[in-house]
C-alpha cells in the first residue's frame, strides 16, 4: 500500500504546460518549500496513480495550475480527489493557478466547480503573486494552541487510508466503490473476507466521496469518534445503503469488520437508522450452507471417528464370526442441543464430510421427525 507522502506543495499541470510548471517548481523549491511533482517525485517502476493519490492525501496545499491548454483529464481527478480532502479538512489551501497564456477575461465559470467558487492564484504576468501563495501557506502552518483549546475540532480526522480511498474516486460514484477502494488499500479487513464479497456498482444511489464522508459523518457520536478510519467508513456506508449491507452480510464479511472495531458500535454511532418494518429481512430456519460457526471442522472430526468405528467394527467381524451380524454391529452417534443451535448444519456438513473422501460413499438417509411428525396413513373403517 502506498502510504500518503508529505510535502508543502502538489502541482497538478497539463502534460502540455509543463515548461510552464516547471519554473514554477523551481520558483517554490527557492522558497524553501518541498514540492510534489510526478516527473521529479515518483520513481522508475513505482504505479503512478498510486503514487499520485499518496501524495495528494498527505500534501500541506494543493495547486491546480491552469494553462492555454486548460485542464487535462487526469487534472479534474485530481481536483475531485483534493475537493474531497477540503471536505474533511478545510484548512487545506487548494486553488486554482493561472499560467501565463490564460487569456484576460478568463471567467472563473470555465473551471470546476471545486475550483471555481475559490480565489485563484494569478499569474499570468509572472510569478510574483506567488509570495501572497507563500505567506497564506505560512499561516495555516503556524500552531494555534488557544484556538484549538478554544474552538475544539468538532469533526473527527481522517485517517489517511481513507484520504488515499477518497482520492481515487473521481465524480459521483457508489457507496460500493468507495468501499472497493479501501480495501484495496486494506484487503486484510474482514479477516480477508472481502476478497470473496463480489460488489454491485451499479446502485443508483451515488455521490462524491465527500458526500458519503459527510453522510457517514452525521450518523457518528463526535464525542465518541476518535478518527473516521477505514473499518468505521464501511459500516457507515453499509447503514446508509441497503444493497450494500445486503452484500456486504455475504459470508460474514459486514460482522467480521464490526468484530475488529475496538469500541462499542452502540457508543459510536448517534442514532442508528431505523428501519421501517417492511423492509426487515426474513430469517429463515433452513441450515446454514456457508460455515460461519466453525460447525464443519466439528463435522470433520466426527466423520473420522465414524470411518475409525466403522473400521474397527469390519475387523472385528473378520476375525469373529458373528452369523447374526456378519457384517459387524451398528453404532449410535447422538447430537443433542437445544432449536436453532444448528444441529441440521451440523449433519449436513457431516454427511459431505463422509462423501468427500471415502472411495465407497456412504449412503445417507435424511429424516427430519419435525417435519414429518404430522405425515401418517388413515386406514380404512
């Protein structure tokens, strides 16, 4: 996993004004600032985007520089991917930059909307503007203890696997693919589970990553939430989508990630939604056919002590003729425990744990006395 790269300044430029932004670069290096670009920062064989949307999410300020050519495709995903970071940090200085060549009546209503309702940094004459860029930089990099023991933070920070998530979604998407992109970065979450839950992407219900943060956000208890991290996103998201939660439930992926969230989920949530009663799932009382209990390795024990039985049942009746069972005696296995505690599972898992491996398969006769308790002949009068 790419982990997110820190740097005062990341220039996003269009491959075409890039003589332009160079100088530029030069010009903030002489500043005494570190800055992002990708021909000078990223190494040979490393995956760009990767490396991009890494060092986007852990960037002090981010430059959107603006040339004749105007933005590339690559620029507006990275516009979307720093908006969403603004979303969740709004002291993120994140701004337009004119280059040289931009005509004069360049209206602000030919940027994106995340640039266009922000001051933009001008310079189209030469780069002297860029020390009022310097200073406002300054600033937000200066502690305010008294204003933060003043006015504390009332939204919980983003980790920065979740910031990197953020940043690979471009434009409106699923609640789905904002969940794929964190596992991507963490596959380990769920106890790997994940990696055998196949999403649905073509929900209609889509946003930008910084409409889902801010919709996850305003189902948390503040005063409960530490930091908004990974695990914490898709059981938010699962709660705000309903297909999602449905598929994410498969295979006990959804429980396992609640199971790995150290406080309460009661204590860190502010209301959960409720559901209206039409739409509760129905829970039938059919076995369970994907071993989420552990019941099948139970079943493989059980299968060996039967077959070492069996076994020792077909020697004995080798060696002492028995006219009356010359096949050996049978034996009794009994399961006792009370409904719903899964023992159908159980002898389901055991009569495929029998059939796997043995050369002659067993012959299994289901009879559930439950079901047919009501099953009998009327004789005639």
């Amino acid at each position: 996993m790419a982990q997110p790269s820190e740097s005062d300044v990341y220039l996003s430029y269009n491959n075409a004004d890039r003589k332009v932004v160079e100088e530029l670069e030069q010009q903030l290096i002489s500043s005494g600032l570190t800055v992002w670009r990708d021909e000078t920062s990223i190494a040979v064989g490393t995956e760009w985007e990767r490396a991009s949307a890494a060092a986007l999410a852990g960037a002090r300020s981010v430059l959107i520089c603006v040339g004749p050519s105007g933005l590339g495709r690559g620029q507006l995903r990275e516009v979307d991917a720093a908006a969403a970071r603004s979303a969740v940090d709004p002291d993120l200085p994140f701004a337009a930059a004119l280059l040289p060549g931009v005509p004069g009546d360049f209206p602000a209503s030919a940027l994106p909307v995340q640039l266009a309702e922000r001051q933009w940094l001008d310079l189209r004459r030469d780069f002297t503007a860029v020390s009022s860029f310097l200073s406002s930089l300054a600033l937000t990099q200066q502690p305010v203890p008294t204003q933060k023991a003043v006015e504390p933070r009332d939204d919980p920070p983003v980790t920065p696997s979740v910031q990197s998530a953020a940043a690979q979604l471009t434009g409106e998407v699923t609640a789905a693919a904002f969940v794929m992109a964190l596992l991507s970065l963490h596959p380990e979450y769920g106890e790997r589970r994940g990696e055998k839950v196949d999403l649905e992407l073509r929900s209609p219900e889509r946003a930008t990553a910084a409409s889902w943060l801010a919709r996850v956000r305003a189902l948390l208890n503040r005063d409960a939430v530490k930091e908004l991290h990974g695990r914490l996103v898709i059981v938010s998201l699962a709660r705000l989508d309903d297909t999602l939660r449905e598929q994410l439930e498969l295979g006990g992926f959804l429980a396992s990630v609640e199971r790995e969230i150290r406080e309460p989920l009661a204590d860190l949530f502010a209301a959960a939604p409720t559901r209206p009663e039409e739409t509760v799932p129905t829970h039938t009382d059919n076995p369970a056919t994907i071993d989420e209990l552990n019941r099948e390795g139970f079943a493989r024990i059980v299968a060996r002590r039967i077959r070492d039985t069996r076994a020792s049942e077909l020697a004995a009746a080798d060696a002492i003729v028995d006219a009356e069972f010359p096949f050996g005696r049978s034996f009794l296995v009994h399961v006792h425990g009370p409904w719903g505690i899964g023992k159908t599972s159980l002898l389901n898992f055991l009569r495929n744990a029998l059939h796997e491996r043995d050369p002659e398969p067993w012959v299994v006769v289901t009879f559930n006395a439950w079901q047919h308790q009501r099953s009998h002949r009327h004789g005639g009068g």
